[in-house]
C-alpha cells in the first residue's frame, strides 16, 4: 500500500509516519510539508520517502493519502483525495464543522472511496483496561475523563489562533479525543452542558474545558481538558451500583513514538500502571492492557475501516453544541 502524508509537525512527524513505516505491508513513499526544517526532519527519519509539496504529493500513484495538515485544511484535503479515488485518513478533529464531515462522508460513499478518521485514543492502555472492566462495576452512572496538562504560556502554533477558521483551542483538540471516548463507551447524547475559559494570559482560544453530557442511557460523562493544570486529577474516573473504577496518568505511547521507539520493538504499549477497582477501602489493583496505537493501520491495511467517520461526524455535533452552551450559558438538547 502506497502511502502519501500531508502534513508533518505533532502529527505526521510523531504519530502517522512512524506507525505507517512500522505497518507490514505499507510503503510511506512522499511527506508533503513546505517548512524547511520539516522538509529536513522528514529526510533524515523517512530517506526512503520523497518530499514534496501537496501538488506533487497529489500528482503520485497512491493508494492511501494522510491528512495530518491543520484543522482548517482538512476537508480540502480530503476531498481532494476522494477525487482522485484514493483512500483517505483525516486526523482529528474530522473537519471543523459536522456539516463539512457530513460531506466528505457523502462524498466518499458516492466515490467507493474508504475514509477513516485517526482517533488514535481508542488504542490507548487506560481506555483498553476501561473497555475491559465495564461489566464489573454494575450499572455505571457516571464517566469522568480528563487530560490536564501544565502549559501556563501561550505557545505560536496554529492550535492557539481565534480564527474560528482554525479550529484552535482545546475542545477542538483534547475534546476530540474525550467525546469520541465518552460515545464509545456509552453511546449517543441527548444534552450537552459546557464551560469555556481562555485562562493564560494572551490566550485566544479555550483552555480550560468542561463538558457535561448526558447519554440516551442514562449514563452521565464530565470531561475536563486544561492547559493550566498545575495538579492532574484521575484520568478516568467510573462511577457504578457495585463499585468504581479510577486510574491516573497519561498513556506512555505518545511519549514513546516521540523518543524513537516504534510499535515493533519489544515490549511496546505495556506500562507499569495500575488502576483501582472496588469499593472505597476494598479495592483491588487493575494492571493496564497494552497500548495499540499500531492496530489503527494494520486494520487499514487489512481492507477494514478501523474508526467509521460517521461516528467522528457525532463527535463534532457534540463539540458544536458544548460551543453553543458555553456561549449562551445554558443546556442543549441533541
């Protein structure tokens, strides 16, 4: 499988390119990405890869092209691969706006085109270990989810413009991750509560999040995502009629694939975490399931669609409706 990246700061460079070189069977052959210093970084990781520009990248013989640009781009991207009867993987956010998603869905359907979005995080250990423990707290009542990170100053990238254009801030970023895992886990939304701040001085979009969220079922998720977090609370936080589940920490393969590691050397996704599950003082310590950020591609290139967008369009209809209720200060029913 021919493979061809758009895209290579945080992640084409950390995350796509080394789990496509790592992936039996895919060949990553251009990076397209008009920053000199990228251009430079993708020659000494990637020599067997051309670098191009996205013109050129789009002029080779590919079978899957990888959108990892900015927010802002990623349906023209997308759509310009669907053209061309190529496969296509978007990373997240799928798109700015769910009505931009419910296009490029359309247009793929039309095409016969596979499209999937990289909602990596559904690899990660804690949300595995989290999967695999459901059926042990009962009938769970409430979800808590959180990525909290220190980060007090303003940083110059994309992610931090008010453009609305950009869809910057950390709903659009870490908030991706927490609805997609919040619908996976216990399905769809009927109302949606949120608070949004710009906190650090200088700030331009949000960065420090909260969402309320109740689901069809009854279950109800808090999450939280912060830039400013000078103390990290649980990860995830499981609250059920016969116990709780809570685990700290973040997933180490983040970390990992950026000091060079890659998914086929030894002992890849195992972590020395531990989760608690029980009740208050009688609890027990629940090892983590390894992380597997590699399955995204190995199902790719299996001929199966490893994340379907249109789950990915829900997620944005979620991410719009916690904009509307921070806005106007008020709960909106889905």
């Amino acid at each position: 499988m021919r493979v061809g990246l758009l895209g290579f700061g945080i992640a084409g460079r950390v995350f796509h390119a080394p789990l496509i070189a790592s992936t039996a069977g895919m060949d990553l052959v251009a990076v397209a990405t008009t920053d000199p210093r990228r251009r430079a970084q993708a020659r000494a990781e990637h020599p067997d890869a051309a670098v191009v520009t996205v013109d050129e990248l789009f002029a080779l013989d590919l079978d899957l092209v990888v959108v990892a640009t900015p927010n802002r781009t990623h349906a023209e991207h997308a759509k310009r691969a669907i053209a061309k009867g190529v496969a296509v993987v978007v990373d997240k956010p799928f798109a700015p706006t769910s009505a931009e998603a419910e296009e490029l869905v359309a247009a793929a359907a039309t095409a016969g085109v596979p499209l999937s979005v990289f909602q990596n995080r559904r690899w990660d250990s804690d949300f595995l270990t989290v999967r695999g423990i459901l059926g042990k707290l009962g009938e769970v009542r409430r979800f808590e989810s959180r990525f909290e990170r220190w980060i007090p100053e303003v940083g110059g990238n994309w992610r931090e413009l008010g453009d609305p254009r950009e869809a910057g801030g950390l709903l659009y970023d870490l908030g991706a991750h927490l609805v997609d895992q919040a619908l996976q886990l216990f399905g769809p939304v009927s109302a949606v509560y949120a608070e949004l701040d710009r906190r650090r001085p200088g700030a331009q979009v949000d960065d420090d999040v909260f969402v309320a969220l109740t689901h069809a079922n009854g279950v109800r998720s808090h999450l939280w995502a912060n830039a400013h977090a000078a103390h990290h609370g649980p990860r995830f936080r499981l609250l059920g009629s016969e116990g709780a589940f809570e685990i700290d920490g973040l997933d180490e393969q983040e970390n990992a694939l950026a000091a060079g590691r890659r998914p086929t050397g030894y002992g890849w996704g195992h972590e020395t975490r531990t989760g608690r599950l029980g009740v208050l003082g009688e609890t027990t310590e629940v090892a983590v399931e390894p992380g597997a950020y590699q399955t995204f591609y190995a199902e790719l290139r299996a001929g199966r669609v490893p994340v379907d967008p249109a789950g990915a369009v829900d997620a944005l209809r979620v991410i719009e409706a916690a904009f509307t209720s921070a806005r106007e200060n008020r709960t909106v029913q889905l």
